[in-house]
C-alpha cells in the first residue's frame, strides 16, 4: 500500500522538477525506463530529445523504411537542435517541408550525400530552419541559388560543407562571404567551378577552409585569405594553371594567423612561393610540403630561416629534397617535433643519420598523412 502510494506521489511531481530529474538521467537505459513509466514521463522523454541521428549504411531499403517514420519522429520530437539524414539518398525536397514547419530550434543540419536535394529542398529548409549553425550538403544537387536562399535566412551560419556540390560558382561563394557575417569553417573540396574570387570581402571570422582538388587561381588564392583570420588552409592536389604557380599569395601578409598549411600534390610549387609562405604565415606549426617536387634548396633553406613556430612538416616523395635542404632543417626549425619524410631519393642514408644524430628532439616518420592539422569534421558533431 505505502509503495503505491509513493509511486503515485512520484508521478505527482511538477512537470518542471520532472524534466530537471530526466535531465540528470546519463545512461540511455535509464531514459529509456524513465519514459515508460507514464505517458506523461514518455512526454517528457520525447520534449527533453535534442538530436536524431540515422544509423548510415549502404542498403536503399532500409532508408526507405526511415523515410517512411521521418514524419512521426519530427512531430514526436518537437525540440531537436541536430538532425543528421546522412544516407538518405533518395530523400527528395519535399520531404524537406517537414523541416520547414518544424525547424525553429534546428542549429545543426547533415543532408551528407543526399543526392535528391536540390535548390527547392534547400528554399524550404532557410526558410523554416533559420537559426541554422552547420550545415552538411555533401554531394547534394544545389547550385549557388541555394547558397543564396541560406545567405538570406540563416545569417547565424558558421560552419558549411559544400564539398563534392558541382553546381556552386563564386557567385555562390560571394553571397554566402556577404550574407554570413559568422562563417568560421568552410569545406568546398572538389568544387571545380570555384576559382576564389567570391572570397573577396569575405568576413574575418573565417578561420577554417578545406579546399582540396579545386581550380583556384592565383587572384582566388588572394581572396581567400583576405578577410585576416585564415588559420586552417587545405589546398592540396591544387589543379594547376597556365603561368607562375601563383600560391605566393598565401604569403602576401593577409594570412598572418595561419596555423596549419597542407599543400600536399602542389607539384608545381616553387622556392619562391614557399619563402613568400615562410615569411608571410609566422604562425606556422603544421605544414604539409608532400610531393610538391619543385621545391629545392633555396625553399627549404627559407622554411629553416622563417618558420620558427614549425612543429610538424611533411616533405614525403619531395624529389629535390637533398642532404643540403635537410641539412637547412637541422638547423633552423628549433621547435620543429615531427618530420614525415620518405621516399625522398636524393636524401642519402648519412645525410638522415646526421640529422636524426643532431635532432634527437625530432621524430622521423615514414607514414604519409593525406590531412593534418585540428579534425575539420568535428565542427560538424
């Protein structure tokens, strides 16, 4: 009898001391139990809910079957702050309406390899999701007016991956630099109708931008650290263009916080565009020179002199790195940690071991890093 009544006092509880105690509830087993007590329990469960996230795999028929409850739990779960359709291959824009009726308290959204969402699919979501932080549209079908349709409604944006999206131009890029005065990361990696030029008077808060295998030109290269708070720059498998290779303009002063630097697959970089980098970017900690076969003597020799910040440097298949360029780097880079170097032909066995007998505060790696620097994907958890 004084169980049952207890019980029921329990179940008495204000429904604001209720959610304090969900709230405090870490295993997901104990929520779960929670939320079967009661139906008003099982309220409380579903309002306290802030993300929904789909178990990705590769089977069509199991995204159909999350398809067809998409509907219910977005009406079940009334306060999601993340949704992640990551998958949903064959999620079309309409779909997208259940978002925009529903997407006030959205702040992160993955449409990752949703290869049916166009434009209209990207005009319902800013104009029901406008408080949006992050945003993935890997290898979706938009183009620049659905950068445009973001650019207008979601000026809280931070952080967008745009990667693999083969319809976006500068004009795209433009609007987003003027419309989204937060934007700190930007992912636009095998973007190949981006030449950088939309960079321009983009906003200082841009500190992160992954822009591997694109078409940017010299002109671009300027632009893209023009806004002063370029920490993080990927540009490696750079496609390169007719005349000089152009990357000195990384160097140009603009880029003075830049922390992290990957280059790697830049084959035409010169001596002069990396000592231009070295006395530009005093920041540097992490540079990734993988590859890049142009650079000789002289370069490496500018990295010694200038990068008195250098931790790591990756100078892996450098075909004119010799024992005088590792010679520089023994003895300048005095806070250098970590050397990723192999297959570099002309480095002799003698000129290793005299380096490594010298700099026994630097670790040699054999092992190549396709990415260096801070995990750009984290931004996007």
């Amino acid at each position: 009898m004084e169980s049952g009544v207890a019980q029921k006092a329990i179940t008495m509880l204000p429904y604001d001391l209720l959610q304090m105690i969900f709230q405090k509830l870490e295993n997901t087993m104990d929520r779960n139990a929670f939320g079967l007590t009661c139906k008003c329990w099982f309220q409380i469960q579903n309002s306290s809910r802030r993300s929904l996230i789909f178990q990705f795999c590769y089977n069509p028929k199991i995204y159909r079957t999350y398809a067809l409850y998409l509907p219910r739990l977005l009406v079940r779960f009334p306060h999601l702050s993340s949704i992640s359709l990551a998958g949903f291959t064959e999620l079309s824009d309409s779909a997208l309406t259940l978002l925009s009726d529903s997407g006030k308290n959205i702040q992160n959204l993955s449409l990752y390899c949703c290869f049916g969402i166009t434009d209209n699919g990207i005009l319902k979501v800013s104009s029901g999701c406008t408080n949006l932080i992050s945003v993935t549209l890997y290898r979706c079908n938009i183009s620049d007016v659905g950068l445009e349709y973001l650019a207008k409604s979601c000026q809280a944006l931070e952080n967008m991956n745009l990667s693999y999206c083969m319809l976006i131009s500068d004009s795209g890029i433009k609007a987003l630099s003027k419309g989204c005065p937060k934007l700190h990361v930007l992912m636009i990696s095998y973007c190949r109708g981006i030449t950088g030029t939309g960079f321009k008077g983009c906003p200082p808060t841009l500190a992160y931008l992954e822009a591997d295998s694109c078409l940017l030109t010299p002109d671009g290269l300027f632009e893209t650290v023009s806004g002063g708070g370029i920490e993080y720059l990927n540009v490696s498998s750079l496609r390169s263009w007719l005349g000089a290779d152009g990357l000195d303009r990384i160097g140009c002063g603009l880029a003075t916080r830049l922390r992290f630097l990957n280059l790697r697959l830049c084959r035409f970089v010169s001596d002069d565009s990396v000592a231009a980098i070295a006395k530009g970017c005093p920041l540097l900690e992490e540079w990734s020179l993988a590859v890049c076969h142009e650079v000789r003597v002289s370069g490496w020799e500018a990295v010694a002199s200038n990068c008195k910040n250098l931790k790591s440097l990756h100078v892996n298949r450098c075909r004119n790195l010799c024992d005088r360029g590792l010679e520089a780097l023994r003895n300048g880079c005095t806070l250098l940690r970590v050397l990723y170097m192999h297959g570099c032909r002309r480095v002799t066995s003698l000129g290793l071991e005299m380096f490594k007998l010298q700099r026994q505060d630097v670790e040699v790696k054999r092992e190549e890093c396709i990415s260096i620097g801070p995990c750009i994907d984290d931004f996007f958890a």
